[in-house]
C-alpha cells in the first residue's frame, strides 16, 4: 500500500473509531436521561449499572431489544419490526406494554418518571 493511501485509511479508521466512540457516550447519556434515581436513592449508585442491568434481566430479551432499539437506537416501528421480524403494527403494542412493565419495575426500585 502506498503511503497516501496508508494515510487515508488510517485517518478514516481513527474518525470510524471516534465516531462509534461518541455514538454510544450518546446512546449512554440518553438512556441514564431517561430514568433519573430520586434524591434519596442516590447514595446507592455504588452498584449502579450492575442493578440496572439486573432490573432489566426481569423482562425478555425481545422486550429489552424493542426499548433498546426505540429508545437508545431511536429507531421507529418499521426499523424496529424488520429487526425484531415483528409486524410494524404489533411493534407499537409490544412496545407500550413493554414500556410499561419496565416503568413500574424501575420504580419499585427507586426510580422516578422523567416526565412528570
């Protein structure tokens, strides 16, 4: 490989990796906006991210994929439905119900709505 061409392709390499980087600080930011603790909860955030991911295992993986791919991805019910080879009609269902659950699982741990 020529060294014009080395250049380029480690140029675009590192803007790849530092764009993939930035992207899932985003995605991070995102989903932790969503579900904010509330004040008295807060000295608990020792284990923050393991309890997080603990709450989550109590719903399916389908139902975790469906709010990961609203809610972090931002994808909408047709992308959601061609991932998840769902109906894009039943995607929109799936999704309240699912929405729900996690909402009253996340607040019998401590967490609030955002949108209150």
């Amino acid at each position: 490989m020529e060294e014009p061409h080395r250049k380029a392709y480690l140029y675009r390499t590192a803007t790849n990796l530092v764009t993939d980087h930035w992207r899932q600080q985003n995605r991070h930011r995102r989903w932790w906006r969503l579900f904010p603790l509330r004040a008295e909860a807060a000295p608990h955030r020792v284990e923050l991210a393991s309890d997080i991911e603990r709450l989550f295992q109590q719903i399916a993986p389908r139902e975790r994929a469906l709010l990961w791919l609203a809610y972090v991805e931002g994808a909408d019910h047709r992308e959601i439905a061609e991932i998840l080879q769902l109906k894009e009609a039943s995607v929109k269902v799936l999704l309240f119900r699912t929405r729900r659950k996690m909402e009253a699982i996340l607040r019998d741990h401590g967490f609030e709505d955002s949108h209150d």
